[in-house]
C-alpha cells in the first residue's frame, strides 16, 4: 500500500546544469575541493527543482553518474573499458555507448558508489520529502560487458554481477535508505524473446536480502538513450510472470505510449502497488495541470487511489532542464487536483 494516496515520485536521473556538463570536460582544471564542491552544487541544484515541484519522493539526480547505468562499470574489477565508442558521429544510437571486456572476476571491493550518493541526500535534502536511491539490476547491468568463455553469455555475466548489486542494496539498507528502486528497463527491452521466469528469479534472487527491509521498487521501460526505445514497447508479454517479482511497486512507461495497455495496471494492482508513467520525458510538448488530471483519471478506472504513484516514464537526464521543472511541476499540480476531488490529504 502506498505511503500516500496517488503519491508523486521521480525515477532517479535529472538534467546536468550546463556548467557541470562543462566542467566535467575539463576536470584536470580543478582541484579535489572544487570537484567537491561541484558535485554537491549540482545535487543541490536537483533537489531544489524536485522540492520546489512539491515532490513526495526525490533522489540526488544521479548529478555524479556518467548515465543511470554506465557509471557503475568503474567501480567493477574485471573490467576493461573501451577507450571510445565505436561510432562517433550520426544519428544516436546505442552502438555509440561503447562495450567492455571482461578480463578477469567482476568484482566491487569499494561498492558501486550508490551508498556514497545516498549519504550525500541525506545531508543535503531539506526534511519532508522520502529519499530515493536507484540501482540498475544485474541484467540491465550486465547489457554493455562482452561475454568471454569464463562467462559465455549475457545471463552467465548477470550472474557474476548479482552479488555485487546485491551488497550495494544491503549497504544502501544499512545506510539508513528507505525507498530503493531496481532499475531493469533491459528485462522490459528483451522480454517478448527471452525467459521471463528466469528474469524474475534472477531479480528476486538479488532483492532478496532487502525484501521487507525498505520499500522496494522496480522501473520497466523500453530503453530512452537519447530518447530512442530498442524493443517492442509492449508489457504484454511481461505478465502475468513479472507479477512475481518481490517488490512494493512496479513501474511502467506510459505516456510516450499514450497509454497503450493501460489495462496492465489493473493486474499490477491486484499483487502490489504501481507507479504509472504520466510525463512523457522523450517529448518537449510540457504537460499541463489539466492533462496530467486527466491522466490521473485514467489510470483511476483501472486501480484504486491507494495503489497508485505517478512519475515521469523514466528519468530525466535526457530532458533539458528548462522542460524538465515545469514537466515535474505540471505532474505534482495535475495530481493535486485529483487528490482535492476524492477528498486524499
């Protein structure tokens, strides 16, 4: 059941400012004090936008993370990083991120940096809203390492990963973290062609330790690299096998679909909550109060208020941040009418 009825919650990602952008470029230009200083500028920039939508749930942005995934392959031993991608130029794609060989055990004796952004929020996020943080699952993880003949194939090298994004969960736990969402949009991307059940015993075999211990989340999209999709986008043949997962809410990508198979969330409700995606972050088109209440109307006649979150289909960090405020804005207003409506505090 959800904290709060028709809650308001983001993903993980938000925009870098312009000048972190900038200065990441040119990192040899500063000292560790300022790179200090720098990285908590930024997450206070992305808190403030978060607090200021009126939020009930807010994360750091990932303001220290290359991408919501990627970043985390430098913290894993084992690994040899490409030096640059294999296509530079042209449209964008997934085939510009690069693919990295595996040269010996995967291993993360320093964690996966995840603890370390969460303390960082906690330090800095002002009282009110619930702190998130966000890991990518083994799966998801496992998508940009070659397999070698130590680890012959993608759910060999997911294997390997588990315990490492297991221990990160545990410490996130220790650490005083309430909310933690499992991000696992490559289980969503691949699932019409590989073995849901085997997904979700993959999943709940790495959760499993933090089962009970905080509020566990999971968000099923459809890849948004520069805001290109690499699968079917359909949650069909996701379910019924993903309602095993152990989690407290399921999130799913909506309105860039226009809210196709908005009937899945009925299935979703009846095993645990869900948090729809009613911001379309692959659209500069800014959702009105009044779209967003409508939406929320929507989904309304396929769950109950109690169930029910709202969030913007995926992060952010691919949305400008001139978009991205009156977006997360827009959703907290839309949602606050409905909430007035039905009467919910």
């Amino acid at each position: 059941m959800q904290p709060r009825a028709l809650r308001t919650i983001v993903m993980g990602s938000y925009p870098f400012p312009a000048w972190l952008e900038f200065a990441g470029s040119h990192l040899d230009q500063f000292g560790s004090a300022d790179i200090a200083e720098l990285i908590d500028d930024a997450v206070l920039v992305a808190i403030h936008d978060q607090v200021q939508a009126g939020l009930d749930v807010i994360t750091d942005g990932e303001q220290t993370r290359l991408d919501f995934n990627l970043s985390f392959y430098g913290y894993i031993e084992g690994i040899e990083l490409e030096g640059q991608s294999p296509r530079r130029y042209g449209p964008p794609a997934h085939d510009q991120r690069g693919r990295h060989a595996i040269r010996g055990q995967l291993a993360a004796p320093r964690g996966l940096g995840a603890v370390e952004e969460f303390k960082r929020l906690q330090r800095l996020a002002p009282p009110g809203p619930a702190l998130k943080a966000s890991v990518p699952g083994p799966y998801t993880l496992s998508g940009r390492l070659e397999p070698n003949g130590a680890l012959p194939d993608r759910w060999a090298v997911a294997e390997a990963l588990l315990p490492l994004v297991q221990q990160e969960l545990i410490a996130l736990v220790d650490a005083g973290c309430t909310e933690i969402t499992v991000d696992e949009p490559s289980m969503s991307c691949y699932a019409w062609k590989e073995d849901t059940a085997r997904m979700v015993d993959l999943f709940n075999r790495t959760v499993g330790p933090v089962v009970g211990l905080c509020r566990l989340a999971t968000h099923l999209c459809f890849g948004n690299y520069k805001a290109r999709a690499v699968a079917p986008r359909r949650y069909a043949p996701m379910f019924p096998n993903f309602l095993g997962m152990q989690v407290n809410e399921i999130h799913v990508e909506m309105a860039s679909r226009e809210f196709a198979e908005i009937e899945v969330i009925a299935q979703i409700a009846e095993v645990t909550d869900v948090a729809v995606g009613i911001i379309d972050v692959k659209n500069y088109y800014v959702e009105t109060p009044a779209v967003v209440a409508e939406r929320v109307r929507l989904c309304l006649r396929h769950a109950p208020a109690a169930k029910l979150a709202f969030a913007p289909d995926c992060g952010l960090s691919q949305t400008a941040r001139w978009a991205a405020r009156p977006k997360l804005a827009n959703m907290v207003a839309g949602v606050q009418i409905v909430r007035d409506e039905l009467g919910l505090d």
